[in-house]
C-alpha cells in the first residue's frame, strides 16, 4: 500500500496512471496499520476512502503546463562539476573579476539608504534612461525609457515575459538547433508548440572550422513558416556554436518574418562579444522589423556579473506592453540598488564607447586571446573545435578521441552526455553536452559535441591545459 | 490599444503610422524613422494577459509624484534597513567577487540553510533546504510560482478579500477561476474604533465557497490593507475546511513580524494536518525593512515544492546572489538574537506600533474613524463621513468613491492613501468603497508631515 502510494506521489509527469489507480483493495495488497509507516497511520481511516484518495492525488499534482518540464540539464551538471578538484569549463559563469568600476559602483550604491526599497515596476529610472542611451546609438530612432524598454529578471526573464506575453496556446515558435535550452521548455509552458530547424554544416577540407560554416538551408527554413507561426527565436552570437548570423543571413529571417507577420524574439545577450573580422547586427534595424522583434540583452553577460541577474527587453510599445503586463503580474519590480548600479557603470561606457577601455571592446579583445587557446588546446588532443565568431563558448567534436565509455551506466543517454560524466570523472574536466541544446529529435545529430567555457582566468585555463596535455601524452 | 481579433484578409499587413518623423535622427531614411504599429492577423498578446494588463497603482503612484504629497500611499518604509541589514548588503557586495556570478538556482545555499533551520523551528519541521526551501524574486516572484504551479484551466481559488491585489490576476493567468468571501465587520457595540479582528468570516459562507473544483485558498496574515491577524480558531476553521476539500493552502505571511498589542502571528502550517498542504510565503523586504532587495522564499513539503522548482527554472531561474547573501547574514544575526530585546524581530513592532498609534489619533481630528490593525504596515479608515458630506467628488462615471476621494484629497489636502476598492473583486468594489488605506511604516519625519496636513485639514472644516 505503501510502496504504490509513494509510487503515485512521484509520478506527476503521468497523469494517467494516476487517475485510473485506486485504493488498496485493488491492489490488494495489506492494509494492517502495523505494517503502515506512521506518517500513513495517522490517515488511515482516509487511507480506503477512494474517492478522497484519488482526489488527493489529483489535487497535488502540478498544473498541466510544466508537464514534462521538470528536468533540466543545469542541475544536472552543476552538481558534477561542484567538485572543487573539477577544472569547471561548464557552465558560462566568468571566474574572473568583473570590471573594477562595476564592482566600486555597487559597493557605493549599497551604502545609500534610499535605494534598498521599491523602484519603479518595469525598471529603475535612470537604468533604463542608460540603456535608452546606448541602445540608441543602434537604432534608427530614439528609444522611450518607459514604454519601449523593460529590465527583467536576467535575460531569462525578459525570454520568459517575451513568452508569456506574446505565445499563445497552439501558436508555433520556430527554434533553432541548436538552442539555449531554456527556450523549447518556454514555449511548451506558454502552450505553443516549438518548430525545430537545426544549423547545418557545410563540408570543411583542410581550413579550419568555424561557426560561420553552420548555417541555415534559407529553402527549409521557409518550409518552417505558416500560418500559425507567431515567433522565431533568433540568438545571435549563438550559444552554443558561438555564430554571429551574417546581414545576408538576417535578411532571410527577416523576409520570412514579414512575409509571414511573424514576431522575432532575438536573444542578443552575446552582443559585445564577436572577434575580429565579425560585425554583431541587430535584426530589429532591419526595415519592417522593429515593429515586430523584441531584442534581449544582458548585465550578466555584458558586465561579467551573472548573479545580479538583471536583463532587458527593447522593442516597440505595442509589443512591450505585453512583456509589462507580464511584469506586474510576476516578479513586479526588480532589484533597485542593483539596477542603480548597473545605470552608473553603463554610464560610464557609454562616455567612451570608442576607447579600447570601454569594457564592451577590452572585453571581447580578451576574450579572443583565450578563444585562440582554447581552440589550439582542443586541437592538440586531438578534438575538432568549431571556432567561434562570438559568445564564450567553443563546442568541439569529441568523437575522434574515441574514448572507451563502457563503463559509464546508463546506456540510453547520448553519447556526449556519457563523455561529458566520463571526462569529469576520470579527467577531472568539466563541459556541457551539446546534445542538451536539442530537441529530443534531434539529439542525435549533435551528440558528438561537446561545449567548453572559456570566460575563465588563465589558472584556470591553465589547469585546463595541464589536463589536455597529460591525456593527449597519454594516448601516444 | 486592442489589437485582438481576426483579420478577413489573412495576408495583409496593416502599417498604422504613428506621427511621421517621431523623434527621429536626421538623416534617417523613411522607411525606418516611422514609428510603425503592428496589427497582426493573429491576436498579438496571450490570451493569458486577458483582463489582468490594468494596473490600478500606476495612476495614484503617478499623482503622488507630481505635487507636494505626504506619501502615505505605498507599502515600503521611508527609513533605512536596520545596520546589520546594511552591513550584510555592503559585505557581499565587497567581498568574495564570485558573488557576482550565479549561485544555485533555487537559492543561495547559506540562505536556503538559514531559512530552514529558522523557520523549521518555528514551523516545528525538520526542514532540508534542498527539498523544503525555495527563494524567490520577492514574496510576489513566490506567489506567483506558486499559481503557476499549481493552478491549472479552471480550477477555482478561495480569495479572501480584501486581497492584495495580486492575487485575482495570478490566478487569471494561471487560467484559475477566483471564489471571493469577504470578510464582513462585526461592529463594536459602542463608539469604540473597530479593531481588525472585528472582521471576520462567516464559517457557513465560507465552507459554501469550497467545491470539488477548488484548488487552493490563499490566506494572507497579517493582512493587507487590514491588518488582521487570523487568530487559531480563524486558522482551524480554514484548516479543516482545506482538509476537508483537499485544497491546497497558500498563505501569504510576509507581515509575520509586524503584529501588535501582544497579538500572537500563527503559521497555519503548524496546525495539525497542515503542513503537507500547506506553503508559506515570506518577504525579506518586509522582514527587514529592505523591499528594494526582492528576496523571498516559499517553504513547504517537498511533493508541492518540486512543482514551484519546475516553474521557477523555466522563468526566471536564478536570483540575485548578492541580495541573498545580505539576506543570509541578516538572518543568521537574528538568529543570534532570537526573542531578545535586542532582536530586530522584537524592536521594529514595539517601533511601529507607536507610529500606528501615533496615525490612528492624527487621523481621528480630522473626522476619520481608523480600524485599529493588529498587524501589517497598514490601517484602513472609514470615510462614510465624507461620502455622506461630499458625494459628488470628480470622477469617472462608474468610478468607486473610495479613488475619487482618494484624488481629491492628493490635490487638496495634500496627502496619499491608497483606495481600499482596489483590493476587492469587481462586483464587490461599491460595496467596500467607504475606506482607504495608509501606510504606517514611515519615519517619525514623514508622521509630523502628515500632522501638519491634517492640521490645515482640521483648520478648513471649522466654519
């Protein structure tokens, strides 16, 4: 009785099961209160009472729009790599310092009295005065601070008040793979059904490989788009690949989006970060896309504070004022003295956009030094990286390495998931599978893939390297 | 802008210019400096935002900024966090810099620690800070995955009003369908000012709101805008009634702390049965003074929390680090100084409740009849008075009282209370549009602000 119980209570994802058991004559199993644990003692003259039963396990189950969605690859792995003997190249979380100035402003602002209450809902006044500021210098026109601008909750806030606001039940998203994986369990959780089209390689002989080699084929993309498609969701610099999408390739999504009166939700949270020879380009510039894209940046990935967790929506009042609504009925306002931090430290980049002290070009010139390691160490042992355009992530085919994975259990999972556990086990290395940013059709094509982080200091990439070293010594 | 509705002529694209050349940069081409709308084929919101995008806040917080106001409108206080609050603040923003990264998604670990080991003791469970703990953004980020998690296309939810007004519009967008009880005022006999525990809920009104579609009864105590404190009884009664129907019990304790005259704050979870269906949700701004933070938690079994894990990795997913570590160490000194006089838990009641006092004989000269709170930041007073005196106050057509007198005193009188309708359901809102509420939790600055008002008010009803 027991035993099926707890069974029952743990099954929220099969809705089903749970409606058609019932109480414990059918099961037929002991009902003798001495075998019960006590915590079912205590019930147990409701315990054989069907009808409370089974209402019981209905009423605690969870709503039907986080069916399926209670996994989550994060977890997962943060988990594995908390080891602190691990060399973390996991998750994108910078172990280096965050821009001295950022962390003054910060320091500054939490001794001032007024900014530890409430400030306005959909963003603190002179944040989104900054952020006007900056953005405009990209946009054709003006930006209005407090109807075309919303701060949220880290840019996964703004993905999820974009979501919610503007998907619908039965609407399509098109996503592509591979993706951040929050976003297909965004779209299921809105009701909407993600429309999958992944990036594709061509064929590289010789020359080194890039991001820019994946791209997609324009003929299925556009077989993607009907009717019922009400967003695509566009990131670029990508994560995981690390692709700055071309003007010609935004172009297409932008053709399609109009041709089909779709939305664009475009996750630019990388925008700072493209290398040398890359040019990162807003959609929403392009003609007839303001109207309809809502452009998502970060603090986390812009200043290298990821736990301030503080991000922004841009796009056109028609389109924010869903993303508000969403707000007010959420989180309602974010964090002040943070946002009067970030204000101060945008402030201070915005003065002097084109010094190469600006953190929005010393980072990115910093980041390239370490892309360039990281692909020469991948190389060395013997891994193909895909070298990045932009973003701080480099993915790289481990399947030439043909490492003896047998005795990693669990055989169902894909094969880089099972790399992934092996490396950090037995190299003390940690990554992400790429697998983890596809749909469960697609996993397969990406399998052999693996991301490497690497906004990380030199000792640890240093450490990264000593590990590299000693397994590629250990193959020859 | 109602943009809803479908379109005969599937493919076309209306392009509505919206003034030519609108704070355009010269130069520009054409194409791009017009401001265009979009007036999709396909309804361009979520059918989910229906009815909740109004935001009845925004006009009075507007009108209290634009002229000299004594703001006694909105809940957050005008003094700063105690110095240990501060303190905590400024350690975790100067310290360890990796606190400027992501920390665990369902919350930072010296916190959701904290939070365990404190209020297990007061809940009476052994909590795990895994399993039992969730922070959120705010009390208000909890209360809505607490919706979103457990309350599904048309399953009803006991709202008790008056209600923060979150709470209808959370459990539209869950798709919920909200069962409002009011609590009604049992009047004192005499001329006494009525108390907030003279309102009260008819046991037999209340079980007749529970049916086999209710999903969840949301309890707020200390409540807002009355400042009620739900006494045992009150809490058994709806204990059992949740028992009984298998309903989910959320409650709202964010006040916990702000209870006066002795009164005792009682966690329903503690009740016999409770716990296992029961979430409790608690602020770290109302705590300790500090509502800029947004730091909340949900505490509760872990066959509900594991539902509220799932919404909140597939929204915001993490909180601020920083802000939780300030939240851990203000915690951990509390601990410290548990049920002492030095405790902050102990100090700020025993302060606020002489700004209480201190309002409720400032609102008195001048004609208002104040509710006495036994807790919260806030007290609500009857305007009956006024309504029978003044009727006819400028305003919208169908616009309750309580907001037209409300505007009318921000412009003429110079202070700012919030209209108690908006903390009532539609169709009840001309029942209960005699009362507005003020906010007590103000530095002693702000009251003598405010008496100064009163006095030129007092001053213009003589004859």
């Amino acid at each position: 009785m027991f035993l099926a119980r707890a069974r029952l209570c743990t099954l929220g994802s099969r809705p089903k099961f749970l409606k058609t058991i019932c109480a414990s004559k059918i099961l037929g199993l002991s009902t003798s209160a001495a075998t019960l644990p006590r915590y079912l003692v205590k019930h147990q003259s409701r315990l054989f009472r069907e009808d409370i039963f089974q209402k019981m396990s209905l009423k605690f189950k969870n709503a039907k729009r986080i069916e399926g969605l209670d996994s989550n690859v994060w977890i997962e792995f943060t988990k594995l790599a908390a080891d602190p003997s691990v060399v973390n190249l996991g998750q994108g979380l910078p172990d280096i310092s965050p821009p001295v100035y950022v962390k003054e402003e910060l320091s500054k602002i939490a001794a001032i009295d007024s900014l530890n209450q409430y400030t306005r809902g959909f963003g603190h006044p002179s944040l989104v005065k900054a952020l006007s500021c900056l953005y405009e210098k990209f946009y054709q026109n003006q930006i209005n601070p407090n109807k075309e601008i919303l701060v949220t909750v880290g840019a996964y806030g703004s993905l999820f008040n974009a979501i919610q606001g503007l998907i619908d039940e039965g609407d399509e998203v098109i996503v592509i793979v591979p993706f951040y994986d929050c976003y297909e369990p965004m779209v299921r959780m809105a009701g909407a059904i993600p429309v999958f089209i992944p990036l594709r390689s061509k064929l590289v002989d010789g020359k080194k490989w890039s991001s820019s080699d994946w791209t997609l084929d324009p003929q299925e993309l556009a077989s993607k788009f009907n009717s019922k498609t009400k967003a695509i969701i566009l990131n670029t610099p990508h994560n995981p690949l690390g692709k700055v999408y071309t003007k010609e390739e935004l172009q297409v999504i932008a053709d399609l989006c109009i041709k089909y009166d779709t939305l664009c939700i475009s996750d630019e949270v990388y925008e700072w970060l493209v290398y040398t020879g890359n040019k990162h380009f807003k959609i929403a510039t392009f003609p007839g896309m303001w109207e309809r894209t809502i452009t998502i940046g970060s603090a986390g990935k812009t200043f290298s504070v990821t736990g301030w967790k503080l991000g922004w929506s841009i796009g056109p009042k028609h389109l924010i004022k869903h993303l508000q609504t969403v707000q007010q009925n959420t989180v309602y306002t974010c964090a002040t003295p943070l946002q009067e931090a970030l204000a101060q430290a945008l402030w201070i980049d915005i003065k002097r956009m084109d010094d190469p002290e600006c953190y929005f070009n010393s980072l990115p010139k910093e980041l390239e030094v370490k892309r360039n390691r990281m692909v020469h160490l991948l190389e060395s042992v013997g891994l193909k990286p895909i070298v990045p355009d932009g973003g701080y992530f480099i993915i790289a085919d481990v399947s030439l390495l043909d490492t003896d994975l047998s005795d990693m259990k669990n055989s169902n999972e894909p094969y880089d998931y099972k790399f992934v556990k092996w490396m950090t086990k037995n190299k003390k290395l940690s990554a992400i599978p790429v697998s983890a940013f596809c749909n469960a059709e697609t996993k397969l094509q990406f399998e052999k893939f693996v991301r490497f982080c690497f906004i990380k200091k030199d000792s640890t990439l240093d450490a990264a390297e000593e590990i590299i070293k000693a397994w590629s010594r250990q193959k020859f | 802008m109602a943009l809803g509705g479908m379109f005969r002529n599937a493919a076309a694209i209306y392009l509505h210019l919206v003034g030519p050349f609108r704070g355009k940069k010269s130069g520009a081409s054409l194409a791009r400096c017009l401001h265009q709308t979009l007036v999709m084929t396909k309804q361009l919101q979520a059918r989910r935002l229906n009815g909740i995008d109004h935001n009845p806040w925004v006009e009075f917080v507007k009108l209290a900024s634009e002229a000299d106001v004594v703001n006694l409108g909105q809940g957050f206080p005008d003094f700063a966090p105690p110095d240990f609050a501060v303190e905590a603040f400024q350690h975790a923003v100067s310290g360890d810099f990796m606190l400027n990264q992501y920390t665990k998604a369902f919350g930072y670990p010296p916190l959701t620690k904290i939070l365990a080991s404190f209020f297990g003791k007061l809940l009476g469970q052994d909590m795990d800070p895994l399993k039992n703990v969730l922070v959120t953004v705010g009390a208000y980020g909890a209360l809505f995955t607490a919706f979103q998690a457990l309350v599904d296309e048309g399953d009803e939810v006991i709202i008790i009003e008056p209600f923060f007004d979150c709470y209808e519009p959370m459990t539209l967008m869950a798709g919920g369908r909200p069962v409002f009880v009011s609590l009604k005022l049992s009047p004192n006999q005499d001329r006494e000012l009525d108390s907030s525990s003279n309102w009260q809920l008819d046991p037999t009104e209340l079980a007749s709101k529970f049916t086999s579609r209710t999903k969840a009864l949301i309890l707020n105590t200390p409540n807002n805008p009355l400042g009620k404190v739900f006494s045992r009884a009150e809490l058994e009664l709806v204990a059992s009634l949740c028992q009984q129907h298998d309903v989910v019990c959320i409650t709202d304790e964010v006040y916990q702390w702000l209870v006066y005259d002795g009164c005792q704050h009682v966690s329903i979870a503690t009740l016999p049965g409770m716990w296992e269906r029961t979430l409790t949700i608690g602020s770290a701004g109302k705590t300790f003074s500090a509502t800029g933070w947004k730091v909340g938690w949900v505490l509760g079994p872990e066959s509900l929390l594991k539902h509220l894990r799932t919404v909140h990795q597939n929204s915001i997913f993490h909180c601020p680090t920083q802000a939780q570590a300030a939240v851990a160490q203000s915690f951990e000194r509390e601990q410290l100084h548990f049920g002492q006089p030095s405790s902050y838990f102990v100090q700020l009641p025993q302060a606020i409740q002489r700004c209480r006092d201190h309002m409720i004989q400032s609102l008195k000269s001048v004609g208002l009849r104040p509710v006495i709170p036994q807790g919260s930041y806030f007290l609500i007073t009857d305007i009956s008075e006024f309504k029978s005196k003044m009727p006819n106050l400028p305003g919208a057509a169908d616009e309750p009282y309580d907001r037209r007198f409300v505007k009318w005193m921000i412009k003429n009188k110079g202070l700012m209370a919030i209209p108690v309708s908006i903390f009532y359901s539609v169709p009840h809102q001309k029942l209960f549009d005699h009362y507005i509420r003020f906010c007590f939790m103000k530095d002693e600055s702000t009251l003598q602000a405010m008496d100064k008002k009163l006095q030129k008010w007092k001053d213009d009803l003589r004859p």
